[in-house]
C-alpha cells in the first residue's frame, strides 16, 4: 500500500487536497467494508457469529456517513447535488439529472 490516491505528485498538492484524497480513500474504504461484511452475513450460519458481523457492519455505516458528511462539508457542490438525491423518493436517475442540472 501506498500513495495510490494521488493521481499528481502529491508534493505538489496543497494539504488540503491531499487531506480530500485521504477521505475519499477512507470513504471508498468504509465502503468496501460494508460489502465485506454484507457477504460474512449471507453465507454464515452461526447466529452469534452473524450478530457480531452485524454490530461491526453498523458501525461500518457510521464511519461512511462521517466521511460522506466530511467531503460534502469539503465540497458544496457535491453537497447541493447529493441533497437532490438522497433521502428522497422517486426516480434515483431523474432527481439525479434534475439535481445536477439545478445546482450552480
Ligand atoms: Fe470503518
């Protein structure tokens, strides 16, 4: 593992981007955790087991939502673009097309 989530020298981006870099990776992170143990909780059969796996996915939750809520306080036009789309109803792929379109 190194410095893989930068696609420019990372000598020549400012702390900032670099501390977004990190986030996204944690995000993407967090993410794959939630698949990982989305896949332990199908396949187990101990129900103990299963509960344990459970308890850590929900936590697995909670770090992708900080780290969402971080990068959209980072970014304000991702912010104004997600809030069209989550925790809405309807068509994911219309209020997707319409948020973007609508936000500046
Ligand atoms: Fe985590």
């Amino acid at each position: 593992m190194g410095f893989e989530q930068y696609h420019e020298p990372a000598d020549e981006l400012p702390s900032e981007t670099r501390t977004f870099a990190r986030m996204i990776v944690s995000l993407s992170e967090e993410a794959e955790a939630i698949n990982w143990y989305e896949q332990r909780i199908a396949v187990e059969k101990d129900k103990s087991a299963r509960a344990i796996m459970q308890d850590a996915q929900k936590e697995e939750f909670k770090h992708f939502a900080m780290d969402l809520e971080w990068l959209l306080r980072a970014k304000p036009l991702w912010r104004e673009i997600a809030q069209g789309v989550l925790f809405t109803k309807g068509d994911i792929t219309k209020l997707g097309d319409q948020s973007e379109e609508a936000a500046d």
